[in-house]
C-alpha cells in the first residue's frame, strides 16, 4: 500500500490557493502546512464557540466538549492516558516549566544529562539549572556525523543523574535516536527522560506509549495543526514533580505543568490533527480499529512515502563536493531534515532557491551547538531542506534542478 499524495494534498487547503501554486515546500521543519481540518474547526470555534467553556449553557457546554475531544482523541493516538497529556503554548515554554519544576525537585550535587544535538528548546533551560547547584553532564555528538551514541551516554550515567534529554531526531542531523534503547538505559540508572520529538512527529505521530520515555514533546504547529505546544508526561513522573500551575490546579495532571490559561480555541482545534489521521486511515485502509492502531499505519504509510522520496535527496546531495550532507546519508535511519553546509551562507542560498520556485530556510534554525560542534559556523548557517509526507516526487525533481541551478 502506498500514499495517495492526490488524496493527502486534497486535505490541505494551502495546496489550492492559486499564491502557493508552483512553490515547492522545503521548510516543513519550521513549520507545516495545516490541515483543512484543523481550520475549519479553529473557524467554528472562533465564530460559534469563543466563550468561556466548561458553563452550563449550549456555546460554551460544546467548546469544551470540543477541547475534550480533543484531549482524548490525541492522548489515545499517542498511546497514553488523557491527563498525561498537556497543551501549552509552545515547546520551548513547556521545557522551560518543566525544568523550574526540576530544580524544585532536585538537590544540589544532582546531575542531568543534555546532549549537543538538541534544538537550544531541549538544551538551555536544563543548562541554566547550573546556576542553582545542578551539574549538567554534556551526551556529545560525533563531530564528523553528528551522531549521538547510546554507549557514550552510559559512560555519563550513575546514582546522581536525576534525568536525561535527548532529541527523537535533531532539526539538522536528522537522524532518529532510539528513544526506547537510550530510555532503558537512563531508567537502569535511575533517571528519567525528556525526548523533544519536534522534528520526528511530523513524519508520523508515534506511540510515545510504545516507546517508553517519561517525557515527550511536540508542537502542533509542525504537525499540521494550530500554534500549540504538546506535551506528554507520564504519571509516575507527573506526580513526583512539584506542581508549577495554580495550587488548585495542583491534583489535574494535565494542569500542572502549564501555568498559563489554555488557549481553548487551538485545543479544540487540534482534533482536527486526530481527524486528518481518520481520514488517511479512512481512505488507505477503510476498516475500523483503535486510535493507536490507525495512528501506527498512517505512521508507516507516510514514513515509507517519505523515505522514498529521501533517497535521491540524499543521493544527490551526497555526491557533490561543494557540499556537506549533515546527518547520515541512508534515508531510512533519518527524518526527511536534510541541512547542508556549503561553501556560501545557507540563508543565500536559500534565496537563490525561491527564485526557482523552491521555499526553503537558511540558518542556524537555533542548532547552534550540534552546528558549532560539526565544525560548521552558526553564523553562516546551513541550507535546509525539509518535507512530509504531502511531498510529491515532482517537487522533489524541481528541487533537485533547482540546486543544480544554485549550487
Ligand atoms: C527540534 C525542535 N525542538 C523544539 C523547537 C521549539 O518548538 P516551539 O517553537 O514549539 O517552541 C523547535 C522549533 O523549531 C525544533 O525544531
């Protein structure tokens, strides 16, 4: 069984706006696309339902019905229980409240491992922790592949190590850790994890359950969905952690560690990424079965797409000269983030690529550490070139003799 890109890109309005028309999306890592139905339920939430919700009368009773459903809906697809989910307004908030409740639960002298690899979202919220007596023990990369190797986490390991974060894929190495190997071995130490899966879920919501990690985080708004940042924390986790919300919030796990109000509208909107996996699974495979068993084929169907697609990225890419591919050049141990170093900035390059008709990103993309520890300058940046699964192979060609006319 293989993608229906027709019937993928039909559930995307962006793909019939006449302004997007001939662009080739290459920047999905910042951001995606989203969904037609996450719009139409943020559009009927804003013009039927904006009142407060949870009061007895009929608007307000069905917007947060809505953001229930949602809530419900998504925590099965990842495998978890409802109150083990929480929404809050980014990734890099929901780290930065999770690391003030560490601190409050940790005792000087305790350590926690952060890796090179990460995004600065999963990375400097723990480092600052050091100001206030927590050692920070660096898990660091291969300086020529950017790898991060199980092994050397071990040798970080022992009694001290409170937690251990780590990227399910890094938005420029790109290729996807074991999170359930390098989760047993924290947990044989005695600590917990946190695994940024920013730059994986997109490529396949993924069954966090499944997996194993303590924490899992996520953000709608890469995910074909609205500005809302996702964040699973398991119960024996949850519990132990101080609460960071309002003390009569303190008993509601989903509540305790996203102090700010929820926005209700992009809760309620994010059944809609629920909605699209319906869908996929509806037409590909058309019988019923549990979320977390569609969630699991929609996530086969669009990583095979994907890797497909990568394969001649990679390959193409990786015989140049003028080029260094970031990250491993086998399109099935990576996400399709594909950073390229070269001899010119990344951001220049990247503006000779959207006169071809290509749209893609030049920067640091606030990688700056696994960057800087490649070798390779933050401030020149790399070139990258990220798609999903709504990818066609024609976009791929145009790509591909766009670089041929820019590099
Ligand atoms: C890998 C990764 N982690 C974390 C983040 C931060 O996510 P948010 O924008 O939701 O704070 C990003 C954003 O680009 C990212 O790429």
């Amino acid at each position: 069984m293989t993608l229906d890109t027709d019937f993928v890109r039909s559930q995307f309005p962006a793909f019939s706006v006449p302004e997007l028309c001939g662009q080739a999306f290459f920047e999905n890592a910042g951001g995606s696309y989203t969904c037609g139905a996450v719009i139409d339920r943020l559009t009927r939430f804003y013009t039927t339902r904006k009142v407060q919700p949870y009061a007895p009368y009929a608007a307000s009773r069905l917007a947060g019905e809505e953001m229930d459903d949602a809530h419900a809906r998504l925590a099965a697809i990842l495998g978890v229980e409802r109150d083990e989910l929480s929404f809050g307004p980014s990734t890099t908030q929901n780290v930065y409240v999770l690391a003030q409740a560490f601190a409050e639960m940790m005792t000087p002298g305790e350590a926690i491992v952060v890796t090179n690899q990460d995004h600065e979202a999963n990375s400097g919220p723990w480092r600052r922790l050091a100001a206030r007596g927590i050692e920070i023990r660096e898990w660091q990369i291969d300086p020529e592949t950017g790898h991060l190797e199980p092994a050397d986490l071990e040798e970080l390991l022992d009694d001290s190590v409170r937690l251990v974060c780590f990227p399910h894929c890094s938005n420029v190495v790109g290729e996807i850790n074991p999170v359930t190997e390098i989760t047993a071995l924290a947990h044989a130490a005695g600590a917990f994890t946190c695994v940024d899966g920013v730059s994986y879920a997109p490529h396949g919501l993924p069954d966090v359950g499944g997996l194993g990690p303590d924490i899992y985080l996520f953000s709608a708004y890469k995910t074909y969905g609205p500005h809302q940042g996702l964040m699973v924390i398991r119960h024996a986790l949850g519990s132990l952690l101080p609460n960071q919300g309002h003390p009569f919030n303190g008993d509601a796990l989903y509540k305790r560690f996203t102090p700010a109000g929820p926005d209700h509208a992009q809760i309620a909107a994010c059944a809609g990424m629920a909605d699209y996996v319906d869908a996929l699974y509806a037409h590909h495979i058309g019988a019923e079965a549990e979320p977390a068993e569609k969630a699991r084929a929609v996530h086969d169907l669009m990583r095979a797409h994907e890797i497909s697609l990568l394969a001649p990225v990679l390959d193409a890419v990786s015989t140049r000269t003028s080029v260094r591919l970031i990250g491993p050049a086998e399109a099935e141990i990576r996400a399709p983030t594909v950073a390229l170093a070269l001899e010119r900035p990344g951001a220049a390059v990247a503006a000779d690529l959207a006169a071809h008709g290509v749209m893609a990103g030049g920067g640091d993309f606030y990688a700056g550490r696994p960057l800087e520890a490649m070798g390779v300058s933050p401030e020149k940046g790399v070139l990258r070139l990220s798609f999903t699964h709504y990818t066609t192979a024609a976009e791929i060609d145009q790509l591909l003799a766009a670089l041929d006319a820019v590099l």
